[in-house]
C-alpha cells in the first residue's frame, strides 16, 4: 500500500547492488521504479538492471517498506577523445508522487555523488529530459550535450540525438577531456 502523503522520517541508505539485495527490498524498489516509469512496468516486472547495467550501488529511501524514492550509480568507462574516463553513470532516478517537490531527490543525488566521490569516479554522468533538467542543474550537473555522444546498442554505434541531454558533474576530474563522448557501450 501506498501513503497518500510521506513522513517525516525516512529511511535514507546507500546499498550495495551486485544482485545481492535482499527480495523484500528488490520487490519495494521494482514497484517504486514501476510506478514511476509505467513505459518500462514490463522490464521492471523482470529486472531493476536497466539495459543490462547492474548498479554497483544505490541511494534509496524508505518509509517503512516503500520505497520512497531511488538513486542507481553504475560504474562503466567511457571514451572521451583520446582518453578513458570512469563514470559514475546516474540512472533510475525516481520518486513516487507524494515525495516529488520535497528535496528528497536533491538529498539522494547529493548522497550519491559524495559516494561517487568516495569510490573514486572521474565524473559523474547522466541522460535526462529537458522537463527534468532543472533538477540536476540546481544539483551542481554541467550539460555537456554540445558534445556529440556515442551509444552502441546490439553491436550498432548510434549517434545521440541532441533532445537526449547529457550532463556530468566534476568529481575527481575537473572537466572532462577534450572530444566526442563514446560510452563504448549502451547508455544507463
């Protein structure tokens, strides 16, 4: 059952993925994410792995069994120009309605780069909306979607279309190098 209005206590935690989360909690955060990306219910019915990536951790909050809201940070290396950049790849973002426009977002996004910080990232790197880019801009994300980027999805190399924005934030690395972005893989 969903609240009609959130706590004030939440349950803010950092957990490790790597398909070790417990099945209650894997239920809780499958619904959450579910809920609030009802295009992908029915891979969300399957796995919280979104195209593949396992999550090395996440930053979710809980009030009581619910998941309130979620932060996933995959670990992957990129190609930018000539150099290999290890990114904390931002995804999943989510929060159920009563939890939207309360800051929990900020405070879990927050937590996830100070993490990110911690485990040693380059940068920090996400695709987003344009109905959502606010948000991460107020959270210290650069757009960085002047740089043309490359996805490779069943073995084709696609070039991202310019209303699929990209943002990074500095972690270890100031900015990052100088070239076209190659995720040498399929985006998070």
């Amino acid at each position: 059952m969903r609240p009609t209005k959130p706590t004030t206590s939440l349950d803010v935690r950092t957990i490790e993925d790597h398909g070790r989360i417990p099945a209650d909690l894997d239920t809780a955060i499958l619904l959450t994410l579910a809920a609030c990306y009802p295009e992908h219910r029915d891979m969300f019915a399957r796995t919280r792995h979104w195209r593949g990536h396992v999550a090395a951790y996440r930053v979710i909050a809980l009030d009581g069994g619910v998941v309130a809201a979620h932060v996933a940070v995959v670990d992957c290396t990129i190609r930018v120009g000539e150099a290999s950049v290890r990114v904390a790849g931002v995804g999943q973002v989510a929060a159920l309605p009563p939890y939207r426009k309360t800051g929990l977002i900020d405070g879990l996004l927050a937590r996830a780069v100070d993490e990110a910080k911690d485990r040693g990232f380059d940068v920090g790197m996400l695709f987003c909306q344009e109905r959502v880019r606010r948000v991460y801009e107020r959270n210290g994300w650069i757009d960085i979607t002047d740089r043309p980027c490359t996805r490779t999805e069943a073995g084709e190399r696609i070039l991202m279309p310019p209303d699929h924005l990209r943002m990074m934030v500095p972690l270890a690395m100031a900015e990052l190098p100088p070239g076209s972005i190659d995720l040498a893989g399929d985006k998070w």
